[in-house]
C-alpha cells in the first residue's frame, strides 16, 4: 500500500478541482451532445442494473476520478481487507465481514488462522437452530410451540436483521410473528410484547460485546417478563433466550446457556454483521436456504468488487460520484430513495453503515482532514417522499444526489389487483429521475400557456443528478447484492479519505456521559461536572417528575 499524502495536495485532486471550476454542463447539454451516454454509463453486476449516465460527469470527469483513486490506492486497501489485514487500525482488527459469505472451501486468514471453517460451523449450527423453530422442533418451557420471535438488539445488532426480515417479508413464514427491539424506552419492549404469550415466544439477545446499555437492560426486562408469564422457574430461560454475540463470558453471566449461543468475531463491525450469527432472526423467518441464496448475492458482488476493472467497478464508481459532489459541488446529503415498500427500513441501515463508518474528522494517522468526508445519509421509500421533501429536491437550493433503487416485478404473492398498481409505482420513479435530470425550462413553462408572475414558481431547474438502480424482483439475493454495493461504495470512500472506516469511537462520549447522569435522574445524586445548561436541563425534569 502507498503511503497516502495530504489529499488536497495531490496533483489528481487539483485536476478535479480544476475540472469542476470550469464545469458549466447541464445533463440537457451533456445528453443531446452525447445520445450515446445512456447506454454507455451502465454497469451491470449480477441481477443490479446500475445506470448512472444522469450525473454530472464526462469520460473526463470519470477518468480524473480514477485517477484519484489509483493514486489514494484504494484497490491496495480493498485487497489488503480481503486479505484479512488488520486495517481497522485503531482497533488492531481485521475487516473480514467478506468472509462471512465466503465458499466452505475458500481459505482466508486471521493471524495465521483460517477462519472460513468457523464461520460455516457457525451457519450451519444456526440453520439446525432455524429448521428446529420453523418445524415446532424446539419448543418453549411449557412444550408449546414457539410462535413468536424477538430480537433484542442496537445499532449492527437491530438494523441489519430488521431492515433484511422487512425487505423479504414475501418471502417469510407468516405464522411466525418477528419483532424488533432496540429502544431502552420501554415502550418498545411493552409494544412488541403486549399481545404475546411468553410459552411461545423466543428472544433473541444480539449484541457484539454484550456489554451495551440498551440491549442488556431490555434483554433482563424481557427475562423478567417471561419469568412472571411462565411461573417463575428459572429453567425457563434456557428455552427461551438465545444469545448472539463475541463475548462468551457475558452471555454466560447474564445466565444465557453457552449451547444457545451463536457466535462471531471481532472482525466482523456491528454495523457489517447481519449476514452472521446477528442474522439469526432473518434466518428463522425465511429458513436456511433464503438466507444461504442472500449470502450468494454478497459473494457475487465481493467478487465483483474484487476483481472488476476500475472503469466497470460499481462500487468504486458510486463511491468516486460520491466524493465528486461531496468534495467538490460542497453536496452535504446524499439521498436513497427505495420505490419498493419493501425497503422501508433500508434507508435508515444504510445511515448506521454510511455515517458510522464515514462520519470521521480525522486520517488514519490521527492528523485531521481538510476535506469533507461522509455524508449525511437519509430518505424514504417513493412516491411517500414525492409529497413531502421531493419539494426541496426539485427548486430547492442544495445539490442531493440521490439513489433510486426500483424493481421491475412486485412480488409474486401480490393479488392481481395490487400487483398492477407497479407500473404506476415506477412510473413514478422514472418520471422524478427525468424531472430531477432535465427539468423543465422557463420556454416550456411559458408555452403551456402559464401567466407570466407564475413561470419562475413553475420552472425546474434539473440538473439534479440521481443513479438509478434497477432489478426484475426484490429476491433474498438482490438484497445481499444491494447491501454488499453499499458496503463496499463506504469502502471506497473511507480509503480515498484515508479515514478509519471500521471504528466508531464518536459514539462512547455520550454513552459516558449518560452513565453519569442517571443517578442524578433515578436517585436525584448530584452529578458533579455537570455544565449550566445540563444541570438546569436535569433540575426542570426532576421537578416535572414530581408535578
Ligand atoms: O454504539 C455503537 C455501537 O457500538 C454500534 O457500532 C453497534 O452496532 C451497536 O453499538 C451495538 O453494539 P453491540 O452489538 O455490541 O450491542
């Protein structure tokens, strides 16, 4: 790997500068002097037909952005991750979550060891688990059939498998209820059990350290709640509870049987975990052979993104457009706007993998950057968006990039009725991504007979730039493809930023903090240290507690 100098000072990144401040092109222009584009900025990878031709790029601008990326060697980084290098560096780890998706036979090293046989022994022990809760194999305490499974878990550890079970919902057996809990608000814990039986209900406890507040206070309330459903006995638990998690030794504290956990590794980010053991949940609800057909999908696009040639690499594309507008048209937000309903929760998984990978002010190094790095992820599933934010989109005054992501087929158990309503979903994702790119001239506006105070309100000004990513049908594999995209496009970004992409050390002030000021909430402690403002914060809520 080269050593990576200061970014702004590379000669590649002042080609781009250049290249933007003399940029004037409007799509219109772009299209109508190169008709050719739409078929030529196209890259296919498995099933995903990413077409990006309506960007603010040329061959010129595209090939300065490889430049950039051959010289922040970003395909060194990539290859040294799937080498198993340690290049989590300020946490000493290796970024192996490709591996959990690896083929038995494949062999890929962590201090000399091979970790592929665990991660299959870990499958396959989670696959007999499934098939045993599927069939009304296992059964609860009372020898009722499970018919209820929680998920109790945060962050990597919710997101993943609650984003994957809403995605593939089609494709899940739906006596099983699934239910996800992340908040320490008790009211999510209350509403996901309410209407439950605790004889049949299964929870699952997924946390990485098993150490984070919110999982392991919701995990002994929802221990206690099962307790008091079922008599009291203690024996309850071992039919009841399964853990998910790195650390063995508090699972077992926390009274969890070590046969009912399921493991994985430091190597593996929260935040790149649900094709693991954090997968469980998704796996119960759509057996084995689903989840297997998901983890094929991440292969094919690890591979993809392995072995591709720069200019028909997608992630490293999506990645380069990526840093094209946030380094260089100042975009803040990047948009990802799924027209499936499917994919509700997906914007806001991307969010945890976008912003806590990418979300850094300092290099690898530990000196600060002098450039914009991640940014701030957000969206909804169309047309949802269209009547409410799209406003801004279209006349407002920020650049947002933005992703469609659509799909030809609904899904195959929509009555005939429902299912035609696709083709007015996607007629509408075509038309925004056309509005968005070519808007509609003042000329326009004015010869559909518009009064004249009323043109300017009326005009679009286009030239929003979007990438449409578009598949036959939302399928377990399509998804491990979208995912695998994503992860490795925040890869590509992170290594051109030289930022460490695999830690979160943003997140642990707060959780210090809140440590600190609960005594002064439950107990009315004092709280030493406490600043002005959150003192009198903390005094006005004590006071409204006792109103
Ligand atoms: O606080 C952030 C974080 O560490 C995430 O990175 C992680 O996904 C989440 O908390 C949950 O952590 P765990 O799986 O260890 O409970």
């Amino acid at each position: 790997m080269t050593e990576n100098p200061h970014l702004t000072r590379r000669p590649e990144w002042a080609s781009l500068a250049d290249h933007r401040a003399e940029w004037q092109a409007h799509l219109r222009d772009l299209f109508e002097a190169d008709p050719g584009r739409a078929e030529r900025y196209v890259v296919t990878v498995g099933d995903l037909r990413i077409d990006y031709s309506k960007h603010l790029i040329t061959d010129e601008t595209l090939a300065r952005l490889q430049e950039l990326a051959t010289a922040t060697d970003v395909f060194g980084l990539r290859d040294a991750m799937f080498r198993g290098e340690k290049i989590n560096l300020t946490e000493h780890r290796a970024v192996l979550h490709t591996a959990l998706r690896a083929p038995r036979d494949a062999v890929i090293e962590v201090d000399g060891e091979n970790v592929v046989p665990a991660v299959h022994a870990v499958l396959d022990k989670m696959a007999d688990f499934a098939g045993r809760v599927r069939s009304g194999e296992w059964t609860g305490h009372t020898g009722r059939r499970i018919r209820n499974v929680v998920n109790i878990g945060i962050g990597g550890s919710d997101l993943g498998p609650a984003m994957a079970y809403e995605a593939l919902r089609a494709f899940t057996d739906r006596d099983l209820t699934v239910r996800f809990v992340s908040n320490v608000d008790g009211a999510d814990l209350h509403e996901a059990v309410r209407d439950l039986d605790p004889a049949e209900t299964l929870f699952i406890v997924a946390s990485k350290t098993f150490t984070t507040i919110e999982t392991i206070t919701n995990a002994t309330s929802a221990r206690a709640w099962l307790l008091d459903g079922l008599g009291g006995d203690d024996k309850a638990v071992a039919k009841h509870f399964v853990a998910l998690s790195t650390n063995g030794e508090k699972v077992t504290e926390f009274g969890i049987d070590p046969d009912n956990m399921f493991e994985f590794w430091d190597w593996v980010g929260g935040r790149y975990s649900y094709d693991s053991a954090i997968g469980l949940s998704l796996m119960i609800a759509i057996g084995p052979d689903r989840f297997r057909e998901m983890l094929d999908g991440f292969r094919l696009v690890d591979e993809h993104f392995r072995t591709a040639p720069a200019e028909a690499n997608a992630p490293l594309l999506l990645g380069l457009l990526g840093i094209w507008y946030g380094n260089f048209f100042d975009a803040q937000s990047h948009a990802v706007l799924p027209y499936s309903h499917y994919l509700s929760k997906f914007t806001a998984y991307l969010q945890q993998l976008d912003m806590e990978s990418n979300g850094k002010s300092v290099q690898r190094d530990g000196e600060p950057v002098e450039w914009q790095t991640g940014p701030v992820v957000w969206g909804t599933p169309g047309t949802n968006g269209q009547h409410a934010y799209y406003q801004l989109i279209h006349q407002g005054t920020k650049l947002i990039p933005a992703d469609f992501i659509g799909f030809a087929r609904p899904v195959a158990e929509l009555d005939d009725r429902l299912a035609a309503q696709h083709d007015l979903l996607m007629a509408n994702f075509f038309a925004q991504t056309q509005a968005l790119a070519f808007g509609k001239t003042a000329e326009e506006v004015r010869a559909e007979g518009v009064a004249e105070e009323q043109v300017a309100h009326r005009t679009f000004q286009g030239n929003h730039p979007t990438t449409t990513i578009l598949a036959r049908e939302l399928t377990p594999s399509v998804l491990g493809q979208l995912v695998a995209l994503y992860e490795h496009k925040v890869f590509v970004q992170g290594a051109v930023w030289n930022i460490d992409s695999f830690d979160q050390w943003g997140v642990e002030l707060g959780k210090v903090l809140a440590k600190r000021v609960e005594p002064a909430l439950t107990e009315g402690a004092d709280v030493p240290g406490l600043d002005a403002s959150t003192a009198a914060l903390v005094a006005a809520y004590r006071d409204l507690k006792e109103v």
